[in-house]
C-alpha cells in the first residue's frame, strides 16, 4: 500500500520490497559473472533454478560454479515459485516440515547428473528425514592409527592442503568472528553509501501518535543505545520449535554423556592434570572436581534462562551441566540462520539511523541523539517500537538499554534483561551504580577482581571510595583512572562508527598432532598462506607478527578426552616486530620459522597454533605496479641514462668479483638475447639522453628506493603477479643498470641472488618469470660490458636458471 505523501514507489519502501529487488541484482549477477567467465559448457540444467541450504559437499560455491557451466541458475535466496530445487546435506525435522511441498534433494543429484550427462530422477535423492541431529562430524584424523569408529573417507590430516579449509568451515567461533567482521563492513558500506534515506523514521512520526510517555523517561542530550538479543544461538535454534520454548536449552555439539571412554583413553588423568595446573586441592568444591569418567566435556556455547536458573553457564562442560540439569535439551549450530537473524536485526536498526557501533553477530551501540531528535520520540517509546519489530521480523526476543555513554547503556541493557528495555537517565547514574558489582564493569577480569575484592571492595559504591592516586598506583595510571571513572559512570570513548581492522590472525586448535618438524612445518606454511589471504581480503600488511603455541602439560596424557582436542596445555606466545610491512605467505613463513626454532618445542607436543599479524597498514598495490612504486621514491621522471665509462674498470673494488672479456654472450643460457641487447644498448647509446658522469652522481641511485625495499619488492613482485607487465620489468632493468653504472656490484649482485630465489619458491607460473630473469639479467651484463669492459661474475645456478628445480 502506498503511504500518505508519497507520490511514487521504488521499491523499497518495505523490507520485502528490498530483499525482492536484492534477490533480482544477484541472479542478473550470476548471468553476467557466467558471461563473463566463459566457463559455459551446455544447458544440462536449463530451467533448473537451485537454492543451497546448509553445509553441502561439494560447497555452496562449488554449486554455483557448476551451475553456470552447465546452464542452470543459482539462487542466494530461497524464491517462491522461482526456485525449482533445494539443496542440502541435512535440515531439522521442524524445516523438513516446512518444506514438504518442496524438492529438497542431496547435492550429489547435481554431481551425478553431471557424470550421467543428463538429468537423474530426483526422486531418487530425496531428503526424506534430517540425517544426522547434531553439527556435520569434524572428519579429522590424526597422522597416526583411526579410532574404530571413524570413517576413512574424507579425512582431513594436518599435512593436507584442504585441513584449514575443512576446519574453518566447521569451526562455531570463526564463523561467529566471520559474521562479526562481515556486519561491521556493513555498516561501513552503508555508511559510505551517499545519500541514504531512513523509511523507518516516517513509520516512527506516525506510531508515535498511539504511544504514551512514560513520566520517568525523558530526551537528554546524548541518547547512547545498546542492543542485545536475549541468548541469540538458542533463541535462534528454537523459533521454530516451540515444544522447546520455556524449558532448559543448551547449544552445544554434545548429545549427552558418553556410554565409555575411547579405548586407551583416560579421562580421570586429564582432570587430575587441569587440578595440578591450577594448583586445586581434590577437597574443594570447584566444579572440575565434579567430573567423573564417563562426563562429557563439550562445552555449552549458550543456554536459555531456564538452564541459567539451574546453575548452567555459558562455557560449562556438558557433563557438569547435566548433574545440575539432567532435563536438558541440546541443540546444534545452525550457522546459516545465525547469519540470517544477524542481518535482519543491523537491517532493522539501519532503516532508522546509520549511526552504529557494530559490536558482534547479536550485539551493537546506536547513537539516538539525532534520531530522537529529528522524530520527537523518547527513548523507551522508540525501544518499544524497534523491539516489536525486530521479535516479528526474527522470532527472537532482544533487550534494549539506554543512557548517555556506552557504559550507562550497557548497564541499562543488564538491568533490561530478559526481554526488556531501560533507561538510565543521568539523575539517576550514581544511586543506580553503587549497588552494581566491580566484575560488571567492561575491562575488570578475574585479576583485577581479585585484587579490588582483597581490599574489600566489591561494588562500585565501594571503589568510589578509594582515590585516584591509590588506584593509579596499584593498577598503573590508565587503568586507574579507567577504573576511577568508570564507578562514576564516565567514559573517555564513543562509538566508533568506522571500523578500523587492528589485527588478522588464524588459530586452529583442534586436531593438531604432528609426528615430527616435517609435519609441523607443512602446517606452518599452510597456515601462514591462510593468514596471507585473509590480509589480502581486507587490502592489508603488518609489522609486527605473533606465533602462539599451544603445548601439551607434562603431566597430561598423550591423548585428551576430547577426540582431538587440545587437552591442558601450556600457552607460548612469542612475537617481533619487522621493520618492513608484510602480507605474502612467504615472508610470514619466514618469519614464523625465525620465532618457532629457537623455542626447541617437540613438535609431537603442539596441540595449538596460532599467527597474528598486527600494526597494519593499507596495501597501495605495490607489488601490482612497481612504477609507481619507483615514481614515488624517484625525484625526477626522466630516465637516467649509462654512460660508457672506460676507466671504470680499473676501479672496481677487488673484493667484487668480475671476470674481464670472460664470459661470452653464448655462455649465459638465456632467451629473447637478441631483443633484449637491442632495447639494453638503445638505453644505454641513446644520445637524446645521454649525461656525463657528474649528472648521474647528482641524479642517480641516491634518488631511488633502497636495495632492502627492492627485494621486498621483488618478492611481492613475484608472488602476486601471474604475468608480469612490461613496463615493471622495463623498471626493474633500469635500476639494476644504474646500480651498475654507480659500481655498487655488491648490492647488484644480492638482488639478483635475491630474484633469483624468489622465482625458485614461487608457484606461480615459474616458466614466465625464468624468462624475465634472463631478460634482467642478460641486461645487467650488456651494461657492464659496455661500460666496465667486464661481467659481473655470479653464481653457476643463476646462469643455469631455466633449469630451477620444481
């Protein structure tokens, strides 16, 4: 219906008018990205429209590209009378429900009607019931003997290529820090987008009308909010199943206790061992003590409020948690409705304003001021709005706090829960916060606890009775005075509505077992190729970077209780700072194997690794275009020509070995000779830019970039380039040719070295960057034939280098 005052449609006056619109560009996408791509083979499956719902083998993106080989369509959502089949590996009874008029097929109809060359019988790869009830099976296995009741098909060892690939795709906290990430780009985006219209705020004017003002609330200045949906993975996990609502939930891979511990497995020795490294006695009463043999120690991710008031935290073992609740329902992950209820909830919020903190998956700061403003609303009248609107639109419950800081509304939000909102107004901060306990405060840990509780202070009431002065002196001054302030409700901070990425990392903890160095060091390379893409992703290198270990304790058995596990561990963390931002796999690697041999660290004993890179900065697509690299650091444009210089010869310094009239041309094994020496003599003869000596020292090498950055350069050079462009080599040639008409052979001569190595390790296309060394090379002699009357003597394997080994 078309709203008053509103002379035409544009289709996004509603939420489905949008998504209708974003469903239309990417399927008009996907046939452009086909025609494109020209991997069109057929029309296998034309008029065949899927949507993949789910972990599938093959992948979702796997899917998509044989779709467009083979003619067929690929929808990113579910369309009504559109889509022709849905795709998945396993659903819940409650969607199979829902989708019983629907063909929900497995994935291998797509394989196999491709082998077949023509379309199977899809009733033949029904889903007919949900498989499996539980999160699909980490199918990895250790370098060593298979439990019996492992399969042997489809596992992933640490050594193999697709390992991290296979365990990220099923890893809960890197999808959950994924989705974190990816709404904060959002938010970004959105924001950069300009202009851009709020259609909620005109809803908001019209509503108002039929919402009363609470005499306690009231329009303060700033209006900081703060959103939290109320135990997100369960009340996502169970919308749609009410016979769970209202009993106690947890989200978890477990189903319950084990019947038997794995052969060879002893459980009791894991506890004794955590008991040890905690320095418990076996008379105290912490729960580890609670765990007997055959408790599972899966841990619960989160519980519903019901499972809360059993005692039940977030974090807790399955096997401790059934002994306070053994009514305990479990359900799995479901990362893609998680994804899902995500962007619905940022979505809903950024149809009134764009002035978002965003925080993680189920959690963010809005600045209201404006919006509050613009629209006469009060801020609990504009909660009771957004709250409905968002249980409607997800089925999920979210509690809403305000106050004038992010401090206030977070507090607000603890107090709002479950299923509620608060303001805090500044009246009323210091009564409210007296009562409010330290440990609540953000950035007060266990540590900083322990040692405000052996001074007898407990709640913030307490702490404002304490001094800045002793504060600052037992906690340090920043933390002093964040802690002053702090029990004051003032914070220095406001909402960061630009998200600055500070670090990217890659851990991986589970399934780690290495047999020797080897085994190690083919992870640490797959690892570090790992963090290399993500920093590519985000258009980033860092200077500093850090190896975290994870070492099995002494007194811990061999193998954990957990399937792969990590067990109890010792934690290593090294780091060091370069002096050369980085991003390439190899120079990671490098690094890696700097901080990890010195360590001396059994490699049998890692059950954790984890590399960092941090102090970022942007990638300026340097190792795409080094002239601009050269232009930037070069203080004229114009080339700087050689001079032939006879007497030069004589000065060479004689602990730079140089062979007179030795080497003839056909020594070198090189191609393209001819070309080469031509375009070489033609810089060097060319009398439009001929200059004496005297000129080149004014101008010559001091004006370039440093043979430390030229390497570094040439190694991203190499690694990111599948064919090389001309005018870089043209470059490269140039500066090597100036280095020799300025005599530093040295430098010369550990650059070539330096290229050369590059290209031996590189994988990418080594044929093509074997003929731009000999072009490079083949120059630099040419230049000091001409000008020196001798070669540059150098290593037999850089002659020989259209042989380089595999």
């Amino acid at each position: 219906m078309k709203r008053k005052g509103r002379t035409d449609l544009n289709g996004f006056e509603e939420w489905g008018g949008y998504m209708e619109a974003k469903k239309n560009k990417l399927i008009e996408q996907f046939n452009i990205d086909g025609q494109k791509s020209g991997l069109k083979q057929d029309d296998l499956f034309k008029d065949i429209s899927i949507f993949v719902n789910g972990y599938t083998e093959p992948s979702s993106d796997e899917l998509r590209l044989l779709m467009m080989k083979h003619g067929g369509t690929y929808h990113h959502y579910y369309q009504s009378g559109k889509t022709t089949h849905v795709i998945a590996s396993n659903l819940p009874d409650s969607k199979i429900k829902q989708m019983n008029q629907l063909k929900v097929v497995k994935p291998t109809w797509i394989t196999d009607s491709i082998k077949a060359g023509y379309i199977l019988k899809y009733q033949d790869y029904l889903l007919l019931t949900n498989q499996s009830k539980t999160q699909p099976t980490l199918t990895f296995c250790t370098n060593g003997k298979q439990p019996d009741d492992t399969k042997s098909t489809n596992i992933k060892c640490t050594t193999d290529e697709h390992f991290l690939e296979e365990f990220y795709s099923k890893s809960r906290l890197h999808h959950i820090s994924s989705l974190g990430s990816m709404l904060k780009e959002h938010i970004l985006k959105l924001r950069l987008k300009k202009p851009y219209t709020f259609p909620g705020r005109e809803e908001l004017t019209e509503k108002a009308k039929d919402l009363t003002m609470n005499d306690h609330d009231c329009i303060e200045k700033n209006v900081i909010m703060h959103i939290d949906m109320d135990c997100f993975f369960v009340s996502v996990g169970i919308r749609n199943r009410p016979e769970l609502k209202g009993k106690p939930v947890a989200v978890t891979h477990s189903k319950g206790n084990c019947p038997k511990p794995r052969e060879g497995i002893n459980p009791m020795q894991e506890v004794e061992a955590y008991r040890q490294k905690k320095g418990l006695s076996v008379q105290s009463d912490h729960w580890v003590n609670q765990l007997k043999e055959h408790d599972s120690m899966a841990e619960i991710a989160s519980c519903s409020y019901e499972a809360r008031q059993a005692g039940i935290k977030n974090g807790m073992f399955v096997g401790e948690a059934l002994k306070l609740c053994p009514n305990l329902n479990f359900i799995s992950y479901n990362f893609d409705e998680y994804k899902e209820v995500s962007y619905i909830l940022y979505n809903t919020v950024t149809r009134y304003s764009l002035d978002i903190e965003a925080v993680s998956c189920d959690e963010m700061y809005a600045d209201c001021s404006e919006l509050l403003d613009a629209t006469g609303l009060t801020p609990m009248q504009f909660a009771t709005v957004l709250r409905t609107e968002i249980k409607e639109k997800t089925g999920c419950p979210c509690s809403v706090g305000f106050g004038e800081n992010k401090l206030l509304a977070r507090l607000a939000t603890k107090k709002a829960k479950p299923d509620g909102q608060f303001h805090l107004t500044s009246d009323h901060v210091e009564s409210y916060l007296s009562d409010i306990a330290v440990s609540d405060l953000p950035g007060v840990g266990r540590t900083t606890s322990f040692k405000l509780r052996e001074n007898g202070v407990l709640t913030c009431g307490d702490l404002r009775n304490i001094s800045l002065f002793q504060l600052q002196k037992e906690f340090g001054n920043k933390q002093g005075e964040t802690l002053y302030n702090a029990c004051r409700g003032k914070v220095d901070k406001g909402l960061v509505f630009d998200h600055v990425r500070k670090s990217v990392s890659a851990d991986v903890n589970y399934g780690i077992r290495f047999t020797d160095d080897q085994e190690r060091d083919i992870f640490l390379r797959n690892l570090s190729q790992e963090v290399s893409n993500r920093l590519e992703a985000v258009m980033m290198k860092g200077r500093s970077i850090t190896l975290k270990l994870m070492v099995k304790s002494k007194e811990a058995p061999e193998e954990t209780a957990k399937y792969l596990g990590h067990g109890v561990c010792d934690t290593v963390t090294k780091g060091t700072s370069l002096s050369i931002a980085i991003y390439d796999k190899e120079a990671i690697y490098r690094e890696v194997q700097k901080i990890i041999k010195p360590l001396k660290i059994n490699s049998k004993d890692l059950r954790g690794i984890g590399i960092k890179i941090s102090s970022l900065e942007p990638v300026k697509n340097e190792a795409n275009n080094i002239m601009r690299f050269f232009n930037s650091k070069s203080t004229t444009k114009n080339k700087v020509c050689l001079t032939k210089d006879n007497s030069s010869a004589e000065t060479i310094p004689k602990d730079i070995d140089t062979q007179e009239n030795i080497l003839k041309d056909s020594d070198l094994q090189i191609e393209d000779k001819k070309n080469c020496n031509n375009q070489t003599k033609n810089n060097i003869c060319s009398g439009q830019n001929r200059t004496n000596k005297k000129d080149l020292t004014k101008s010559g090498v001091s004006s370039f970039v440093s043979p430390t950055e030229i390497r570094v350069l040439l190694q991203q050079w190499v690694n990111s380039e599948k064919k090389p462009k001309q005018k870089d080599k043209l470059m490269i040639i140039e500066y090597f040719q100036q280095l020799v008409n300025n005599r530093r052979f040295e430098e010369l001569h550990v650059l070539l070295k330096s290229f050369h190595r590059c290209i031996s390790r590189s994988e990418n296309f080594k044929d093509t960057w074997i003929s731009v060394f000999t072009d490079v090379l083949d120059s630099v002699q040419t230049a000091m034939v001409y000008i020196h009357k001798s070669r540059l003597k150098i290593n037999c394997s850089l002659l020989k280098c259209t042989s380089l080994p595999d």
